[in-house]
C-alpha cells in the first residue's frame, strides 16, 4: 500500500514540475515585444483647416476632384487632402443638403500616414454655412499606423460658403474635427 502512494505522489509531484517548467520556459521564449505589446489608445483625434483648391482642377484616377486642403494637427500631424465627386453647388434663398463620397489622405511631407473612404451630407441653410458630417473607415496605412487599418473614421466640420455673380455659394474654407476610434 505505502509503494503505491509513493508512485502517486512521485506522479503529480512530477506533472506539477512539468507544468511549472513549461509556464516558466514558456514565459521566457515567448517574444517580448508580443506579450507587452500595447494595444492602440481607443480613439485619435485631430482638428483641420481646409481651404477650397477645387478650381485648381486637380482630379484623381476615380474622377474625384481635390477640393479640399490643409493642415490637420493633434494626435495626426501632416495635410489633410479630401477628393470627393463634385456636388452642386448651394443656392443662396434655399436650404438643401448634398450627399458626398470622399477619399481622404494624410501626408507628413512625402510620406502617406493614412488614407480612406469616407461618405457624408453638408446642408446649407439659407443664408449661413454650411456643415457637414461624415463616416469612413481606413484603407491604407504606413507602418507607424499599421494598428489602425480598418477603423472607423468620423469627419466633421463647417464649410464658409462665398457667393458667386450667378448667385451659387461656392465652398471656400472651414474647419473641422477628423477621428479614428
């Protein structure tokens, strides 16, 4: 009777140790970077001002036209570039709303940070500023950003509109909030 307790004793002892050296061995050969690695913060959050280039002309391989630029600061850091189907332009006596579909980039000199998709509505009230809100997700990143393919993206922003001799309001700048969650 006292062998066979021995061996049952001697048996979990050594499964105990066995599992205690592969926690421990297991632990150490696991790479670093991958166990203390931190997770993004939830949300990146910056603040833009744009100016208006659209008469420059400048369209993209899709047809959009670049209608928007300028610096975007805060947790991003670069310039901001939105390329979106032309809308019409807002009528001055009436309110109305336009739909619009954007790729948006942000540079840091010759490097693209992010870029995406995104797609909104502006209305115009008579005779005030535009807003405009839209959504969009992430679709391309450089390596500093890599943790950030495929979020959510909110822009959003007001857009001072300047009447025009055939009596249209033409976009001409603004400011606005853009973030990743």
């Amino acid at each position: 009777m006292k062998t066979r307790m021995e061996k049952r004793i001697s048996i979990s002892t050594i499964t105990v140790l066995a599992l205690v050296l592969m926690l421990v061995l297991g632990t150490v050969l696991v790479d670093h970077d991958v166990v203390w690695a931190k997770k993004p913060a939830p949300s990146l959050r910056s603040e833009i001002e744009y100016v208006n280039v659209g008469g420059l002309g400048i369209f993209d391989g899709e047809g959009r036209l670049l209608v928007w630029k300028g610096p975007i600061s805060g947790d991003i850091n670069g310039v901001i570039l939105y390329w979106i189907y032309l809308p019409p332009p807002a009528m001055p006596d009436k309110a109305r709303s336009s739909f619009y579909e954007a790729r948006w980039e942000i540079w840091d000199g010759d490097d693209l940070l992010l870029a995406g998709e995104s797609a909104g509505q502006t209305a115009y009230p008579p005779g005030k500023d535009g807003i405009w809100r839209g959504k969009g997700i992430v679709t391309e990143t450089n390596v500093e950003f890599a943790d950030w393919m495929g979020r959510q993206t909110y822009e959003g922003g007001n857009v001072e509109l300047v009447p025009q001799p055939s009596g249209d309001l033409i976009p001409s700048g603004g400011e606005g909030i853009f973030r990743i969650n």
